[in-house]
C-alpha cells in the first residue's frame, strides 16, 4: 500500500472522529482535508490553487500538500508523489500555481491536509480551498 493511500485512509478515519453532522462534507464548510481531483501544467495550461486558514483564533497551523502526478514531464504515467509543506498563520490564504509549487508532474491530483509538525494529521476543521484551471488553448474551467 502506497504512502499516500495511507495517508488518506487515516485523514478519513481521522474525518470520522468529529460528530455526524459536522463530518457531513456538503463543500461549504471548513474541514482538515481538502482533495483537489485535478491539476494541469500542460503548456498553455495554468492550474491555481488556494487554501485559506478560516481559524481566528491566532493558532498556525501545517498544511501538507500531497501531489500525485499522472504524467510526467515526459508524458510518461507514474504515480509519483512530491510532498511540500507550508505554515498557515490565523485567516492566512496561500494561492500558488501548481507548476511552480510542483515542477515535477505534469497532471494528476492534489490533497491538502492538516498535520501536526513530525507528520501526523490532526483534526482542524479550518481549511478551505478552491482550485481554477486555466486552458489558454481550449477554454476556461473552474471547480
């Protein structure tokens, strides 16, 4: 079983900890993991992706985001994971583009998780995000 399989079946259970109508993921409401199904650094293509920190209450906390490519630079399927953390202070946002936070894959998927400073996910119901894809060439797409 793969690292990030792992993860995300201990982000579920971890998910499930909180009371039933507060683990109901309607996406409108904030929550220790967000997945984001798509990234695109395609040429032509931009991928931006935002995660806000919504706790004002003054504590930081770690975002890990977890990119699993589909496709290589090359265009070659891989499934390779690249891992980068980032410290969000109260009501902080970061809006980065994929292809810079994540040179190595070319498409595939993203989730972004709270976690404790050794690695471990914590429940922090805080986290929103919103990705927005970009096709110069095609079209104009959000989700």
């Amino acid at each position: 079983m793969s690292f990030h399989k792992i993860v995300l079946t201990g982000l579920t259970a971890l998910a499930g900890l909180g009371m039933a109508s507060e683990a109901m993921a309607d996406g409108r409401n904030p929550g220790s993991l967000l997945l984001f199904p798509e990234f695109d650094n395609r040429a032509g293509v931009i991928t931006v992706v935002t995660v806000t920190n919504t706790d004002a209450t003054g504590d930081d906390v770690d975002v890990e985001y977890v990119y699993i490519g589909r496709y290589d630079q090359q265009g070659d399927v891989d499934c390779e994971e690249f891992n980068r953390t980032v410290t969000l202070t109260a009501n902080d946002t970061l809006t980065m583009i994929t292809n810079v936070h994540n040179p190595q894959h070319e498409q595939g998927y993203v989730y972004a998780f709270a976690r404790d400073g050794v690695n471990s996910p914590i429940l922090h119901n805080g986290l929103i995000g919103q990705v927005m894809t970009v096709d110069g060439l095609q079209a104009f797409e959000y989700a």
